[in-house]
C-alpha cells in the first residue's frame, strides 16, 4: 500500500494506493496550517483503512509554498524511517497535469501554472501521450510566463493569472491532490524527496 502526501500549495491532501487504484483519500484547502493538518488527517485515513501500515511513502516535493513542501517531506520521512518504508517524492506540476489529461481525454497537451513567490508563477508544460513534461519548469512573471507557455488549455492556481496576461486560452483553477498519484506514470513517482523549490532563497549570506 503506498501512501501519498501532498503538502506543497494551500491544499493538504493523502492518499492510499494500491496496485493503481485509491483505496482512500482526504483533502483540505488549509491555506497555511498544513502542520497542524497533516498528521491528524494521515491518522484518520489508515483507521478508516483498518489500521493498514503503508509499505511505501509517496510525497509532492514541490514546487509551491516553502514551508508546505518542507511539512509533507518531513512527515514522508519521518513515517518512513518508523516503518521502514522507502520514500520517493513526485512534482506538483505533474500531478496537476496528469489530473487534467484524465479529466479531458482529447486533450493532447496543456501547460500547468501555480503561484509562485514575489508575484511569478511555476510554469511548465506536458503532453498527454504519453505523458511527458514538454520542458523543465521555470519561475517567471506573469508576462514572461504568458510568452512561454502557448497552449490553450492552463491548469493551476495561477491559471487565470496567465490567461489573462498572454489574453487568450481556457484557465482552469486547480491544486495537485495526493490521489492524482494514481495517474502518473512510474517514472513520475521516482524523484529524490528532496525539496524543489523553484526559486533561489531570498535570503542572503553576509559578506566576509
């Protein structure tokens, strides 16, 4: 049984998975308080499951809020080490992809857009077969994001952002969900569960 975390933007959502299917799944929209949330929630879900212990972790390692990817991996990791579970992580933007391809199967291709820092937006775009990302995210301005990613169909929390600023195409508000895990191919699930970020720290080192 894998068990799935997603941490990383204002929703917090688990899920459990067996040989490709959901077998049980919670999500929240909590904003900032994925902390408080995530532990109670992944608690509920294996009683619900009868008490199961997953052999398998599966976390979002981003990208999306700093604090919210640090919470899912230190939960993955931690879990993992008491049940000695391995841990492998998966990309939000692929999640949000993957759920979009299911939910419109005629759709060939789409770009994914969730909010980023200082006003930019994670941006990056897929095909649906076979599902492959088209490119490496990047982090850009609205306007530079609206220049990079040309297809009509935009899935994510800054969806509607990038529509508006490039003045064309279908905005389609979303948020990865740990049970969107089930869609993704398995090269999608393999990730180091490290932190993706998307964006250097703010935050300088004094000069000497």
């Amino acid at each position: 049984m894998l068990l799935v975390i997603d941490t990383a933007t204002a929703a917090c959502s688990v899920a459990l998975i067996e040989n490709g299917e959901v077998r049980f799944s919670m999500r929240e929209h909590v904003g900032r308080g994925h902390a408080e949330r995530l532990v109670p929630m992944i608690e509920t879900m294996l009683a619900d499951a009868g008490g199961v212990v997953p052999d398998a972790i599966l976390v979002d390692c981003g990208p999306g809020s700093f604090t919210g990817v640090r919470v899912g991996l230190a939960a993955a990791i931690g879990l993992g080490m008491g049940w000695r579970a391995p841990v492998s992580g998966c990309s939000s933007m692929a999640l949000v992809a993957a759920a979009r391809f299911a939910a419109d199967p005629a759709l060939a291709a789409c770009a994914v857009a969730l909010t980023g820092g200082h006003g930019e937006l994670f941006v990056q775009r897929f095909a649906a077969h076979p599902f492959a990302a088209r490119d490496d995210f990047v982090s850009l301005t609205p306007q530079a994001a609206a220049a990079f990613a040309t297809d009509r169909v935009v899935a994510g929390s800054g969806a509607a952002t990038l529509v508006a600023a490039r003045g064309s195409g279908e905005a389609i508000e979303a948020l990865p969900d740990a049970a969107d895990a089930a869609l993704l191919p398995a090269t999608f699930r393999a990730l180091a569960p490290r932190p993706i970020y998307g964006r250097a720290p703010d935050a300088k080192p004094k000069a000497a």
